[in-house]
C-alpha cells in the first residue's frame, strides 16, 4: 500500500516563499516519478512539475525560475521550493508518484498566496 503526505501548505502574502514535502511510504519501484500538481477552485488539476528518480525535472511555464523540485531517494520525499509566490499560484497542491503504470496521490495541501 503506498501513501503520500503532503505538509508545508499556508498563507503567505505575495512575493513570500513556502516549501512543500511529500513523504511516500510503500513499497515503491526505483524508477519513478514524483511531482506537484495543483487545482485551483473552478480549474482543473494541472502540472506544477516533476523530477524523476534520475534527477530530470519538468516544469509548468507559470513556475519556471520561481519554483524548485527536488527530491530525497533515500527518504522517499519530493519537495517543491516555491518563491515570489503571487496570488494566482492559490490552490490545493497534490503530491504525484508515477511508477510500472500506477499513479499515487496525496491528500493535497492548501497554498493560499494574498495580495
């Protein structure tokens, strides 16, 4: 059974930073990717990047030079830095885990960035 908790989620007023974490536990295929999603209230769910267990990231152009994935291999973890935060980056953020055609999710966090 593999589970996935998100922690580090806020309120922080525009141009602040947060950091996520994801702690996955289960058994788990070496070879995997990890990520953040988010959905906002009324969007749908869309990527907010990925880093495979070989260090490759991939991210959102929205995010790009603001955020910063990571990972822990020997932890299971995937943390998502994120900076000069602006409002429209509010929404519940989903840990990801991707691995032999099965996908994971966490609980979500909520990010709420004020004006």
């Amino acid at each position: 059974q593999v589970q996935l908790v998100e922690s580090g989620g806020g309120l922080v007023q525009a141009g602040g930073s947060l950091r996520l974490s994801c702690a996955a536990s289960g058994s788990i295929f070496s070879i995997n990717v990890m990520g953040w999603y988010r959905q906002a209230p009324g969007k749908q769910r869309e990527l907010v990047a990925v880093i495979t267990s070989g260090g490759s990231t991939n991210y959102a152009d929205s995010v790009k030079g603001r955020f910063t994935i990571s990972r822990d291999n020997t932890k299971k973890a995937v943390y998502l830095q994120m900076n000069s935060l602006k409002p429209e980056d509010t929404a519940v953020y989903y840990c990801n885990l991707s691995f032999l055609q099965r996908v994971f999710w966490g609980q979500g966090t909520q990010v709420t960035v004020s004006s």
